[in-house]
C-alpha cells in the first residue's frame, strides 16, 4: 500500500484465491499453537491498513466495515495519531502510571473528565481493556456504596474475566462450564422494541422495562438495597447493536436516583465518537455516576478508563492500580484519537446517516433485512423471516464469507445481526462502494420470499 495515494483511490482487490498462499502458511503455522477459544470468523491475514482499507499478506485488499470490532477509530495509519505514537516511543514507553506521572496521563485524564457535562466534576482511572475497566468499576461500586449485589441485563456483553463475566448473558457459550459466577449479580430483561407487543409504542416499550424490574426482580429476587450498580450498554454491542428507546435509559436513572444504586454505561463499544457524540450518554442525554471506556480509544493500542463522578470515586491511595493501564504510548495514541475524533463528529453523524439510509434502500429490495438501526457508525442491520422475525439460521455467517471474497470485511453480532461499525473517517466513498458489495452478495445468500 502506497502512503501516498488518498483514500479516495482506494478500493478493494481480490486478486488470489482466499486465503492467498502466504495467509495459507500463516494460518496453519497459527493452528498448530495458538489456543482453540480463538474464534476466527474468517482467513483475513491483514498485512498493512490505511484509512478503512486493510491490505492481506497476499497483496489482497479489502474494505473495513467493522474496524476490528469497534476499535480503529481513527482508521488504519492515521496520520496523526501514528505520528503522536512514534513521538511517545522515541521518548519513554513506560513508567507505571498507578505509581509515577507522565504528562500524557495527566493530559488523558483531564481530556476524559472534561466529556459528559451531565456527570459533573470527574477523576479518571486508566486501564488496558474494557475488562479490567468494568472490573475496575465492580470494585469501585462496591467500595463506594458499601453494596455487593450488581444487576447488569440479558444479551449484554462486559467481558470475559470472572467479574465481567458474571454480568455478561450475551452467549450461552460465553459461560458455560467457567461457573460459579460472583454471586449477588442478577440479569434484568433490555427491551426489544423491534419485537414489542402490537399497540405498544418503542417509548412504552422502555417504560415497561423499567417496570419489569420493579415488579419481578424487586419485589422477588433482590431488594434493590443490596445492589451496588447497574450496568447497561447504551446501546448493547456483542448482543446485536440493539438501542434502546431513551425512556429506558433515563428510567434506569430514576430507578438507580431512587434507590441509591450507581449507574454505570459500558460504553467500551458506543464510546469515542461512535454513535456520532464522544459517548452514547450525550446522545441519550442521560448521565451516568460511571462511564467505562476503551476500544476506539487509542485507535487499535490498548487503553481503557474508568470515568466516575468525583463524589463517587472515593476509593483510597493503593486500594487499585494497574501496571500497564496508562501507559505512555497507549496515552499518546489516545489523546491524538480524541483530537482526531473531536474534529469529525458532525462528518459521523452525517456519514452515519448516508450509510443507514442506503441499508434501508437494500432492506426495500432484500425483505430478510427486517432492520436498519442505531446511531452514527453504530448501526445495525438484522436479517430475519420478514414476517415472523425469526432469525434465519446460518445467512449472518454466509454473508460475513461471502463479502470477504468481495473484499468487504463485515462482523456480525446477536443471533443474525451485521454490525456497521467502520473506522469513524469512512466517507461517502466507501459507503457506496460497501453498499454496492453487499447489494451483489445478499442476491446470493438472502433466501427469496
Ligand atoms: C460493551 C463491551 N464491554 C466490555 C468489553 C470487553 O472489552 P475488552 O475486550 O477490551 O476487554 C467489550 C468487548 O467486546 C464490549 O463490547
């Protein structure tokens, strides 16, 4: 790939047969050692990217709609950032933020805490991934309310550690034969609104929600005393892009006001300019106590933060650390993603737009896609029986290959969702080239009603 040539040149080539010769050797030599639990959806063997374009090791390119699931913000080899992250590594890599100061820390921090008005003044704990963020924050919950119990919701995902996991449902395989979980976590249902009774609005749909838990797990599961926090995606990821209507976001900040429970947004996937706002709570206008970040945040280096009120984050000198959490380079890359971002968040949104609405023209012509949803570059497509909504078995995973030997690169997520999560730079350019790819490839897989 020639760092000369614009974006606007670029398009995908698939000129060997997939996997080439090269990610063939590559991908055996990966069999014979690496762990089983690895997923792999497909043989891409990425060799160099730019913009939202990923070269393979065989000289294939392709067009990136999922951004290695939600984190190359900035796109592949951004100027900018690349340019903050070669700055950082000729200067010092590493010192351990939990016990000494690099300017980058403290710049990164005082740039988080200044996002989300509605949280009022904040402090910031730097992680390595949005595991160790949500674990982070399950500490914290408990140590500021003196509480144990957590609530978190059915097809969200947090993680894979025995904290996190605890709060995940998103997969059955996800969990099984890794229990006991934590005890005291209890799983509340998150509305459907593309599945809500007939005669319900989506805003009732939210409403509704909120009183499910009151009335079944207040009143006979767990007393809303005993739960430190409650643990949402604004708008869930790995459980098929699902949003939720605003009403559930703000009754859960009323339910959580009510009860002195905390409030905490996973916005590990929605964060960083994704849902076309810095975070998803602007977007909601819905303020949490915490807000959990990482992903997008340092554009593919990893970084993750813990974002509480001050008044909340009570926590004591020594009580939590991190070696690697903050370190200098990862806090160079995210900086200069934020600078990045901060600049592009109208270009998101109206991007994010084009993009929807031509999804929606598909949908008019392949009646499997029941649903074109989310904001920004958050967008999910969920294909389905066109009258009774049920998922039709293998057609998300059919697509995902056969748009990969188009040279598209899609991810799925839920039970037959494709997620659009791009790098946030992608144009009109690329929309239209990913929308003319998916156009030929759903003709083949997409069953004819
Ligand atoms: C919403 C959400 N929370 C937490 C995580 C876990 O983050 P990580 O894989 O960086 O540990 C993920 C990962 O997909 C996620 O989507």
């Amino acid at each position: 790939m020639n760092r000369q040539t614009t974006n606007a040149q670029l398009r995908p080539s698939v000129k060997t047969g997939l996997p080439g010769p090269r990610a063939r050797a590559i991908i055996a030599m990966d069999e014979s050692c690496t762990s089983p639990s690895y997923i792999k959806e497909y043989p891409l063997v990425a060799d160099r990217g730019q913009g939202c374009f990923i070269d393979d090791v065989d000289g294939n390119r392709f067009l990136d709609m999922m951004a290695g699931i939600a984190v190359s913000a900035t796109g592949y080899a951004h100027p900018h950032v690349t340019g903050a992250v070669k700055e950082a590594i000729d200067k010092v890599w590493h010192i351990c933020g939990t016990d000494f100061y690099t300017d980058s820390f403290s710049r990164l921090c005082s740039k988080l805490a200044g996002y989300v008005p509605g949280m009022g003044k904040k402090r910031v704990f730097l992680t390595n991934s949005g595991t160790e963020a949500i674990e982070g924050a399950m500490k914290l919950a408990r140590f500021h309310t003196r509480r144990k119990g957590f609530m978190s919701f059915y097809g969200g995902f947090h993680g894979r550690t025995m904290g996190a996991l605890s709060l995940t449902a998103s997969k059955v395989r996800q969990r099984e034969n890794f229990g006991p979980f934590i005890p005291g976590v209890v799983h509340a249902e998150y509305p459907d609104v593309l599945r809500r009774p007939a005669g319900m609005t989506p805003d009732e749909c939210g409403i509704e929600a909120i009183k499910k838990i009151e009335r079944q797990l207040f009143s006979r599961v767990t007393s809303p005393d005993e739960l430190a926090a409650i643990f949402v995606e604004p708008v869930q990821g790995e459980g098929g892009y699902v949003v939720p209507p605003k009403t559930f976001l703000k009754g859960l900040r009323e339910l959580c006001d009510r009860h002195g429970i905390l409030l905490v947004f996973d916005e590990v996937q929605s964060g960083v300019g994704r849902t076309g706002e810095m975070y998803a709570a602007d977007y909601f206008d819905v303020a949490p106590d915490i807000l959990l970040s990482a992903k997008g945040l340092g554009s593919g280096l990893p970084i993750g933060a813990i974002i509480a009120r001050e008044s909340i984050m009570t926590w004591t000198r020594g009580s939590h650390g991190s070696t690697f959490g903050g370190n200098n380079v990862s806090c160079a890359a995210a900086i200069a993603t934020l600078e990045v971002v901060e600049k592009i968040l109208p270009g998101i949104r109206a991007n994010g737009e084009l993009l929807s609405n031509g999804l929606r023209k598909l949908a008019e012509k392949h009646p499997c896609i029941v649903d074109v949803r989310g904001p920004g570059f958050m967008i999910g497509m969920e294909l389905a029986h066109p009258v009774t909504r049920e998922s039709i078995p293998g057609v998300m995973g059919e697509l995902e290959q056969m748009a990969f030997r188009e040279g598209l690169l899609l991810l799925g997520c839920g039970a037959s969702t494709i997620r659009f999560a791009p790098p946030l730079v992608c144009g009109p350019h690329e929309i239209s080239i990913a929308l003319e790819i998916l156009d030929r490839c759903l003709e083949k897989v997409a069953p004819k009603q």
